[in-house]
C-alpha cells in the first residue's frame, strides 16, 4: 500500500474521541467580560482624559485672573495723646480774695481773682485777672487770663477787659477791672442799659473788679464803650 492508501485509511477511521459541543454561553460571558473590562478603561481614559480638560481649563482661567495686588502692612496701631487736663496744670496763687461770680458749672462756680505776672511786659505791669473755676473743695482751675499791656496796670481806667466766648465748659462772661472810685460800671446793648456786677479788689481796694451776667451782655461785640461813675453818680470816664 503506497502513502496515498494510507492516508485515505486513516480518513476512513473514526475519530477517538467525539467533537464536543462548543460551550456558546461560557463564550458569550468570557467576550461579555472582556468588553466589560474594555468599556471600563475607555471609561477610565475617558475620565482621565476629562479631568485632564478640567485641569486646563481652571489653569487657563487662572492665567486670565489678574495677580493679586500686595496689600500695604497695616501700621501698628497707635495711642492719640491727650492734653493734659487744667486741673492737673500748675495753678497761680491768687493775690487778694477770689472773687464769686454766682455763676455755675455744675457743681464748681466761676470766679474772678489776681494773680501776679511773672515775667511783666512793663515795669509798672504786675499783676493780671484770672477767671477760672473753683470747686466744693476750694481748689481752683484757671481757664483765661487777662493783664494790661500798654501802660501802668493800676493806671486810671479801665484795664483788661475781656471774655464773651466759650472755653469748653460754658460762656466766659465779659470782665475787667477798674483803677479809680467806681461806685457804678455799665455799657449799652441794643440800646438796653447792662449795669456790671462789681468787688473790690482786697489787695488795693482803689482796684474795682468788674463782671457782665451772661444774660446782659452775651459777647464782646455787643457791648459798646464801658462808662464809670462815682458814688455821687459822677461820670467818671468819657
């Protein structure tokens, strides 16, 4: 038998073992899991590729932000300083009595007295008036002072007239002094006669210390000239 007869016997043999069934579903589940497996990475890769987007996107609007402007360092913060109260400020020792106005700030009272010039514009110019405050206690706060400056201050006539304004705890009335018998001070406001509350002065009692109520004569500018009389109504000034 030649290789051709041989191989047409062992066509003819059948098979030792019989074909088996192709097992469909197993085949079908093993492809479903494979695409399964291959659907999540293009997922994955498609979310990746998205967040990377995402990424570029914010970095692109971050470019397009301006850069934020430095701010300047706040300074520390400070104390504002305070003026030292009058009260706590060296007071001058009165010469002669101090002089009560009747006119009150709660409860310290306005007065009127001398005090000596420390340093005298004029030899002949020694002393000045003080107005200030005095309290329950005694003790007194000065506010304004006013003194001669142009000739002797116990000269005669007036001297030292000042006040009608505010100095932050009320109305300074207009006041002075009169070198000579004044019995009598008054000056004009709106044509109304204003007559000054008066004291002699302990230390010279020839020095008459001279006052306006507030409600006579509320400012400076609207009194007219000051005019003096004697006891006998004597007009001693001009």
């Amino acid at each position: 038998m030649n290789d051709i007869d041989d191989l047409r016997a062992a066509l003819r043999q059948p098979p030792a073992e019989p074909f088996a069934e192709p097992d469909l579903a197993r085949i079908m589940a093993d492809g479903g899991r494979i695409r399964r497996r291959r659907k999540l990475l293009n997922t994955t890769g498609a979310l990746a590729a998205a967040a990377a987007v995402v990424a570029v996107v914010v970095f692109a609007v971050q470019l397009r932000q301006p850069a934020p402007i430095a701010q300047p360092a706040l300074p520390p913060p400070t104390v504002s300083s305070t003026t030292v109260p009058s009260e706590t400020a060296p007071q001058r020792q009165a010469l002669g009595d101090v002089v009560l106005t009747g006119i009150r700030s709660g409860s310290d009272e306005l007065v009127i007295y001398a005090v000596p010039i420390d340093e005298p514009i004029r030899p002949d110019i020694h002393f000045g008036l003080m107005v200030g405050y005095r309290n329950a206690q005694g003790s007194l706060t000065s506010l304004l002072m006013s003194n001669e400056t142009v000739t002797s201050d116990r000269s005669f006539g007036f001297h030292a007239t000042d006040g009608g304004e505010n100095l932050g705890r009320g109305l300074i009335p207009v006041f002075g002094y009169f070198a000579g018998p004044a019995a009598k001070i008054t000056t004009t406001v709106h044509g109304a006669t204003m007559v000054a509350k008066q004291a002699q002065w302990t230390e010279d009692p020839t020095v008459v210390i001279f006052w306006f109520d507030l409600a006579d004569v509320p400012s400076s500018q609207s009194l007219t000239p000051l005019v003096a009389y004697d006891a006998k109504g004597n007009r001693l000034t001009k």
